[in-house]
C-alpha cells in the first residue's frame, strides 16, 4: 500500500475536525506529563473542545485553501491542536490557564473566527469570558437600571401612602 493511501484518511480525519470550526489552536506539548495530558483533555472535553495530535505535514496537507491554512507559521516541532466549533475562546481560555499550571505546555497560535493569532494574540484571546458569562454580565447590566428605577418608584409609593 502506498504512504499516500496510508495518509489520505487522516488528511480527510483533519478536514472533517476543522470543517465549521470556529477556532483551532496549536501547541506544544512536550514536556507535559501523561497524567497532566490526561487532565487537560478531560477539561477540553468537558467544553466541547476537540484534542489531537497529529504530524503537521498533515495538519498543512488538510488545511490548505482553507482559513486555517494560516497556521503554517505555527507548525514547527510536535504539534497538538485543539479545536472548538462552538466556543470561539474556549480552548484558547482552557489551555492558557493549564499551562498556568503545566508551564511545559506552549501555545503557538491559533485561528480564531478566520484570523490567524499569533502566541501572544492567543494569550489576549484566552483572557476574554465565554459567552455564558458575557451575556450575564450584559443581563446584569441591563437589569440593574429597571430594578434601581423599581426601587425609586417604591420609595415615592411609600412615601405618598405615608402622608396620606
């Protein structure tokens, strides 16, 4: 069997992964141990993040004429990649605050909703809230005049309702 036929399903493995995905992000993963590996793909998991190493010849051969061809750039030494369809900053967010506590784990760069990050950009995206707690916050936000104005309201109520 020739090498090409070997490869061609985990070139077609990699497209599928990347195929509507919102964010992809390489790392360097040597130096980690495999319990530390192991926790930090449960948490990948855990918020629908997908993890996987693969040789970045295939990485390349799969990512070609599309925006993730980008991250050439970024496919130097062992390489895993962690992509996200749903989340756009989760697996930057999950491995930046693991690496806080594996400093072995290094992030390259990424592609986020179709821009290439370099390590640093990936550093700044990582510190941005998921979706759940920014629209919480702008829940909050919005909620917060109406209940002060609430408030108010009561207190002119009650005060009326005193002299009378």
């Amino acid at each position: 069997m020739a090498k090409v036929e070997l490869k061609q399903p985990v070139v077609i493995e990699i497209k599928e992964l990347l195929d509507g995905a919102e964010t992809a992000v390489v790392v360097d993963y040597r130096g980690i141990t495999v319990s530390q590996d192991t926790e930090l793909r449960k948490k990948l998991r855990e918020a629908g993040v997908t993890y996987k190493v693969y040789k970045n010849t295939m990485i390349r051969f799969a990512a070609k004429g599309t925006a993730f061809e980008a991250l050439d750039p970024s496919l130097e030494g062992p390489t895993a990649i962690a992509v996200s369809k749903t989340d756009a900053t989760a697996p930057a967010r999950i491995l930046a605050e693991f690496a806080k506590t594996a400093p072995a784990l290094e992030i390259k760069g990424g592609i986020v909703e179709g821009i290439y990050y370099d390590a640093t950009g990936m550093q700044k995206i990582s510190s941005i809230p998921s979706r759940e707690i920014l629209l919480g916050k702008l829940l909050g936000s919005i909620q917060s005049p109406i209940t002060n104005f609430a408030r108010v309201l009561k207190q002119i109520a009650e005060g009326q309702s005193a002299e009378a």
